[in-house]
C-alpha cells in the first residue's frame, strides 16, 4: 500500500481512469458524479488513485487537487494483482493497457486487501471512475 494517510473521516480512495488528454473539466463532473452515487463527501477522499502511465495527465492531477488529496499511481503489474476483486473486469483494458482494470484497481490497490469497492466503475466520454473504501481495522 502506498503513504496514504486514512483516519476515520478521510477512509476512502477515488481511482480513475482515462485516455490520454481528457478534459480536465469531464473528469471532475465523472468524479463528483462518482462520489454523489456512493453518498460520499468530499472531505471523506484520501487520495486520487490510478495508473503510473497517467502519472503527468492533467485531467487525474486537477481532480486531486480540486479535492486536496494526494494522487497516487500505480504499475500496471500492480493493478493486475487486483484482478479477482473487480467488479468489472475488461479484457479491452488488459489489451491496452496491461491490467484487467484502472478505476477499480487502482482504488483498491490504494486501500490495501482489506479494502472494498463501494461503487464499480463508472464512464464517461474518456474516462472512467471507481471508489474503494479502507477496511475497519486500519483506520
């Protein structure tokens, strides 16, 4: 797991995925979109989650940054470790990218094994957004 600081406020992770240069705007309507689905506020975000390839795209940072929490990325390798907990697992993304999942993945990759989705993926245009949560005992 990465240095993800989760208290009991801040216990859940917002993973997204997109192509490359996606509007910074589409994705935080995706993100607020997300998180309004799950009944979660945004002072309950610890971090930003997704794939290392997207580590530099504008529309992941701004979201980040728009919500305060850091953005974390992760290798392809890593999200495919994840694999088995997908609620949507995509063998489009595999081919494209390496792993099963970017949303899905990279949030629960965040969390850690005890952690859940709380919402499945959801789309836009270019982009796509998922929400874990941490487990229980690690808050």
């Amino acid at each position: 797991m990465s240095d993800i600081s989760f208290d009991k406020a801040r216990r859940h992770v917002l993973g997204l995925g997109c192509e490359r240069g996606t509007p910074p705007a589409e994705m935080l309507a995706l993100a607020n979109a997300a998180l309004k689905a799950a009944g979660i506020g945004e002072s309950e975000l610890a971090a930003v989650a997704s794939i290392d390839s997207r580590g530099q795209e504008a529309a992941i940072l701004a979201v980040a940054a728009h919500f305060g929490t850091p953005a974390v990325f992760f290798d392809a390798e890593r999200l495919e470790q994840e694999t088995p907990r997908l609620k949507n697992p995509s063998a489009i993304v595999f081919a494209r990218v390496g792993c099963h999942g970017v949303a899905e993945s990279a949030a629960l990759a965040a969390t850690g094994a005890d952690g859940e989705l709380v919402l499945g993926k959801i789309k836009s245009a270019h982009a796509t957004a998922a929400i874990a949560r941490i487990g229980l005992q690690k808050a």
